[in-house]
C-alpha cells in the first residue's frame, strides 16, 4: 500500500473571466451557437474591457491553480499559506470534488472531509442532530456508527442545548463549532479546513488546533490546513506550502517554507516607509521586523534638548488606523541607540496591524517612523483578551 494518500499530477483549474449563464437553457443554446459562428453573443454582458461585446471564442481564461504537482503522506498536518487569489482554497475545492480541475489527475486514498465555509454541508431547515446523521450517511457510515460517535461529537461542540434547533438559526460561531466537531470525528482519512476557524473564539479555535494535532499523531489521519495566520501554521503543521499565482513557488519544513514566503512579501514592498518630522534631528535606520523580532537603530542630533522625549512602540487596526496596542520603551536620553524587542503574538488578538515607531509625549509627537507593509500578528481571536502592553513586546 502506498505511503502516500493524495497523489496531485499535473493539475489545473482555470476559469473564463466575465462569463455567467443566462438563467435560460435555451439562450446558453442561442449564446454558444453565436460565439461557434463567431457572431455577437445577444444575450452577452458588456465586458469591462473597452465597454464591447465579446463575440469570438477567444475568451480570456484566468488560472487558479497551474501545473500543480503534489504527493500528501498519511498523517501528515500539510498548511497552506499565501496571498489572496494565491489558489489556496481552489486546491481544497478540486480536492473535495466541489469543482473538478480543468486538467491533470488526483488519486485519493480514503474518504474525505472538508470545512471550507461556515455552514458548509449542511442543510439550514435540518436540525443539528439531523444534520450529523446527514453528513455520516454522505460519507457512507451506518446509523450504527453515528450513533457511537454522536456524544462525542456534541459534547465537542459545545451546542448540546442547540442540537434539535435548526441550523439556520445558528449563529456563525455555533456552526462552525458543529461542522469542525462532525468533520473531526465522523469516519474519514483526511480533513481539509479552510480559514474558517477565524470565526471562533480563542478557546475553541486552541480546541480544535489540539484536536488537529492528535487527528494525526493517533489516529493516522492526514489534515490539510490553509490560513493566513501563520503563528497556526507553525504550531500544528509539520509540512508547508506556499502557492504563489496559482503555482508551487515552495514545499518543505514549516519554518522555512514562512520564512521564504515572508521574505517574498519584503521583496514585493515597493513602497517606502512613512516618516514624519524632521529628519536632520531624528533618524530610524536598519529597520528589520520578522513578525517575531523587531530591531533598529535610531539616531538624533546630539544638540537637541530631548527633555522628556519618550520612544513608543504602537500597533494599528488596519480597519479604522487606531492605535490598539503601544509600548512605552522609556526616555529617548536613556535608551540605547540599538533596539531590539521580541513580539509575543500569544498574548494578544490575531489580525492585520501597521506598525509604528513614535517619538514624543503624551501630549505631542515630534518623529514618526512608519512601515508600508501590513503585518499578521497575534494568535487569539477573542476580542475580550485582556492586552498588557509590557508583556506584549519583550525587550531582547
């Protein structure tokens, strides 16, 4: 028997851009006949290119996923990272057999479960309960065999007071709490999870990561995880992959794999940091930051009187550019002119945040030094984490 469960040859997936069906059978008739006879398609959308109507066969294609070669062994814990459109959750859709690739072969070596969007699989005017028999039967298991996994199913959950409500009226919270616990412990070889335990609060999300963990190390089953959250990834993955415009850019060991692809972001930054304030007193040079280790230099002209001059430290929401969380580092006249500071992404919630570096008071700023890029920090998702910002960054 083959080592491997998932054998990925040669796989494509594109798509015609701009091209939606009628609504009618026979206008698709009508539409397809006069693009054969290389005709204006009648019942055709006007294209966003040049505002004309397309009228040949030669319709732009858009690949999603190209030459994909992959082989996935059984228990492994593979993530998936990567910027948006990067073809992460159409690898998951060609898997799952929710879209077939438009070329290539898979082979798959047991049954298969996916949680790729809050609520998928399951029917909104079945109950909970109904709802875990629904999916057993889909993957071919007996009442029977339900009905041994059913308490452990809800108990994980945490919906038990919820089980004989409908489904749709489920907040998005509970159906992702229900369709992790169903897809973890219902009868299947391999798990396939999409950034959708994003949803869920801090103390589930850490559930289901350990739940994840052991899926593999016991019970042999192999799962394949993509998220931006890449303080995830290196906790559970023993394999990574990073997918760029829809290609293999790397495969191989976690660490490595983040680092190459947070490299390939530094690369990809054209833009210069913000700086405001006088340059010819202040200076922030040899600014590096990992998503762990943030290091620079600061110098300022030896004349100026600092007087009560304090170095911060300030996280901002990407959403509305407010400061969540800031760190005091001191008088600028006390501090050294090297800096370097350890991010402990454990104590505060995950998201997207700029980064500054401020020079000033309280009541007035004289300097600031901040970066173009947007970074993914943090690991909870709760929003009721309690921030201390002297534990957030740790001097080094």
């Amino acid at each position: 028997m083959s080592e491997y469960v998932i054998n990925i040859d040669n796989v494509s997936k594109k798509y015609r851009l701009g091209v939606i069906s009628t609504g009618s059978l026979s206008r698709d008739i009508q539409s397809l006949w006069s693009r054969f006879m290389k005709k204006d398609d009648p019942n055709s959308k006007i294209s966003s290119k040049k505002n004309v109507i397309p009228s040949t066969l030669d319709d732009e294609y858009t690949y999603a996923l190209r030459n994909i070669n992959l082989n996935i062994k059984k228990g492994e814990i593979l993530g998936i990272i990567g910027k948006n459109g990067a073809g992460k959750s159409t690898i998951l859709k060609v898997l799952s057999r929710i879209t077939p690739p438009t070329s290539g072969s898979i082979k798959i070596n047991g049954r298969v479960s996916s949680l790729l969007e809050v609520g998928t699989g399951f029917h909104p005017d079945l109950t909970g309960k109904e709802n875990i028999f629904l999916n057993g039967a889909i993957l071919g298991m007996t009442r029977l065999e339900i009905f041994e996994r059913y308490d452990e199913i809800v108990d994980f959950s945490e919906v038990a007071k919820y089980i004989d409500t409908p489904v749709k009226r489920y907040s998005s919270g509970m159906r992702i709490r229900l369709a992790f616990s169903v897809a973890a412990h219902l009868n299947n070889d391999i798990l396939l999870v999409d950034e959708v335990l994003a949803v869920g609060d801090a103390q589930f999300r850490d559930k289901c990561i350990k739940k994840m963990n052991n899926l593999s190390s016991s019970d042999g089953k192999t799962v394949i995880f993509v998220s931006h959250n890449l303080n995830i990834i290196k906790a559970i993955c023993t394999q990574c992959l990073f997918l760029k415009d829809g290609k293999i850019e790397k495969l191989g060991k976690t660490d490595d794999i983040i680092n190459d692809y947070l490299n390939d972001l530094k690369l990809n930054e054209s833009k210069s940091p913000i700086v405001k304030g006088d340059e010819r007193k202040y200076q922030i040079k040899n600014f590096s930051f990992d998503n762990e280790k943030l290091k620079f230099q600061i110098s300022f002209d030896g004349e100026i009187k600092l007087n009560d001059n304090h170095l911060f430290i300030e996280l901002l929401s990407t959403a509305n550019n407010s400061t969540i969380i800031f760190k005091n580092l001191g008088l600028l006249k006390n501090l050294k002119s090297r800096i370097n500071l350890k991010v402990n992404n454990n104590k505060f919630t995950y998201s997207q945040y700029r980064l500054r570096i401020r020079i000033g008071n309280m009541g007035k700023t004289y300097y600031i030094f901040e970066p173009a890029s947007i970074f993914e920090l943090g690991v909870h998702q709760s929003e009721s984490i309690q921030y201390i910002e002297t534990e957030i960054f740790e001097e080094i």
